[in-house]
C-alpha cells in the first residue's frame, strides 16, 4: 500500500532561519544524509563520513535542537550509554523570491528497523 506524505509547511520565521543554516552547512546536510534510513552512532557517521567526532556531535546538537534529528539511546552490557541519530526529515524543499521564502519538509516515516 503506497503512504501518502504531505509536506509540512514551516510558517515560523525563526524556524526558517535555523533551517537555512542547517542547509548551508555540509557536515550537518551529511548528516541528514547518512541518517535517512537507518540510525547510526556518532562513531558511525564521523567513519563514514570523515568528519572529525568534535564536528560530528556538534552538529548533532544543531540537528536536534532544530528537530530535524532524534536521538534513541541504550545502554551496553559495561554499563555505557549508546545513542543513535536518525533523520526525521526526507527532505526540504525551498522556494525564495524578495517578498517571502517558503520551506516545506517531508517527514521521514519511522519504521522497526
């Protein structure tokens, strides 16, 4: 059965500057990127990606705080915490002229991995 997803349009203009930034920024956009379709730990994506681990946790804070990322966590057999990162969006869209700017984002749907 094929999912209808409707985008969701950001009206907040404060929210639409945080995003711009989030997409002018490489490293968090590959992030985004490589958290699409499963989640991954920090470790995982500065290997994957070859971004230093300081940048990588830095901007999973951005990610966050801007609700573009969740974070599900555990905790190891040795008693360590373990978090993954996920995407919560599959994409942006973005459409500027003088007067306005008008950002749509497309969730991206939770599944059981």
């Amino acid at each position: 059965m094929q999912e209808l997803i409707q985008p969701r349009k950001i009206m907040d203009e404060e929210q639409k500057q945080v995003i711009l930034e989030i997409l002018a920024d490489k490293y968090c956009k590959s992030i985004l990127q490589n958290t699409l379709d499963k989640p991954k730990s920090a470790m995982e994506i500065s290997s994957e990606k070859k971004i230093p681990i300081s940048t990588v946790y830095r901007r999973l804070q951005t990610l966050y705080d801007a609700k573009l990322l969740a974070i599900s966590g555990s905790i190891s057999q040795d008693g360590k915490k373990f978090f993954l990162y996920k995407s919560r969006i599959k994409s942006i869209s973005l459409k500027c002229d003088l007067e306005d700017t008008v950002i749509e984002i497309v969730s991206n749907p939770s599944r059981a991995d």
